[in-house]
C-alpha cells in the first residue's frame, strides 16, 4: 500500500504529456502582460484569509488501482503549513510543517522532499495561489467572472485560473522543461470552504482526489504541532 506521502511525491515529480481530459476551466486566450502588484493582488483572493483546520479524505488512482486514506490540515495566514496523512488503519503515517516555499520538516523525510520541488501544486491542492516570485515575467486577463495568469521563471512555467462566479474555483497548471508536472483543479462551495481539490499527473496517467471535511476555525498552529516529532 502506498503512503499519500509517495503518491504526492510520485505526483508531484512526474512530467509527460497530456490527459485527455484534465479537470477545470481551461486558462483563457487573450492574456497581456501584467504587473507583478497586480498578479499579487489576484492570488490575494485565493490567499489564507483566517487560521482554519480542515480534515481530509484522499484517494488515489493509478492503472485501475485504488488507494485511499485521511489526513488533516493546519492553515495559518499569510501561508503556515502543518500537515498530516495517514493511509487506512494508520498506516503509513507522516507530517510536515511549511512556510511560504519553504519546508520547515519533514517526517519522513526521504518522501515529503519529493515533494518540495512544487510548491504551487502542493499550495493549489489546499485552494490557494502562490504570489509570483521576483523577475518573472507575467500576462493575465481579468474578465470580472475570471482572473488567469501566467508566470514564467526560465524553463517553469506556472499558470492559474481562478473562477470568482458561481462559485470559487481554482486551477494551478504546472510545467518544467520536460512538460507538464502537474495541473490542480480545486472548488469552493457558497461560504467559500474548500470542498475538494483534483491533482492530474498525465504521465502515469494518475490521479489524486482529495475530499475536505470538517472545516474548524484557529488562530495559531499549536506548539505542539509546529514543532517536529520528538523536540
């Protein structure tokens, strides 16, 4: 049995080609270049706006195998991580605390750095967008009912669509200089709690669905949770 710390990993390093079918509105034509005060602005919409707790049910498949498992998730603003996943009876158990783009630690490590290299698709799966990072050069369209852009930073590319009306939506499309790493589409109900959120890896072909449940309010990360295991 995987461990969801392996299947983001796996999921999180892998690029290849498309899907036929990726999940979420497609990032619209039209796009101009933008400011990066008004790329931030944008993903200020999708940013942590309260301390939350949400708990998780995640499943996994992969060539017509099926994994499934539970974790929860600590958020404080502007962008404080704490993490934990657990496959089914407790197996495979791990936690981490993040910072920004930053990983504070890991258990166990060897997986969750797997991870890192992606913090956008890590961020997009708990709905929200990353500010663009310094020199990247930016487009975007706002239509009122949508806001899409793109950064560029070298050979990565990283794109978002987030959909203001009905209801919330937000895709992060991800891509390195072998292709695409990863697209999250992640969808909001009326009171603006995330409900679920969809990672496709289109090489495997593979696919990660999360269910968010539980959604509680905090206003800080317990020391007993910020610090790692055993300190």
């Amino acid at each position: 049995m995987r461990t969801i710390g392996a299947i983001l990993a796996l999921a999180l390093t892998t690029a290849g080609c498309s899907l036929n079918r990726l999940s979420g509105p497609p990032m619209p034509t039209g796009l101009t270049p933008v400011s990066a005060e008004q790329v931030r602005g944008w993903a200020a919409e999708s940013a942590i706006d309260s301390g939350k707790m949400v708990r998780i049910r995640w499943s996994f498949l992969e060539e017509g195998a099926t994994a499934k498992g539970r974790g929860t998730a600590w958020l404080v603003p502007p962008d404080s991580l704490r993490f934990d996943f657990r496959g089914p009876l407790g197996t495979g158990a791990g936690a981490a605390v993040v910072v920004g783009d930053q990983e504070q630690w890991s258990e166990p490590e060897e997986e969750f750095r797997k991870l890192v290299p992606s913090f956008p698709l890590l961020w997009a799966i708990l709905g929200s967008a990353r500010p663009p990072e310094s020199g990247a050069e930016l487009a975007g369209v706002d239509d009122g009912r949508l806001v899409a852009w793109r950064s560029v930073v070298g050979t990565d590319t990283v794109e978002y669509v987030w959909v203001r009306t009905p209801l919330n939506e937000l895709v992060a499309d991800v891509r390195g200089p072998n292709g695409r790493i990863g697209r999250v589409h992640a969808r909001f109900d009326a009171g603006g709690n995330l409900v679920s959120s969809r990672l496709d890896v289109p090489s495997r072909p593979a696919r990660l669905d999360l269910e968010f449940y539980g959604h509680g309010r905090i206003t800080e990360i317990p020391d007993s949770l910020w610090r790692r295991p055993g300190q």
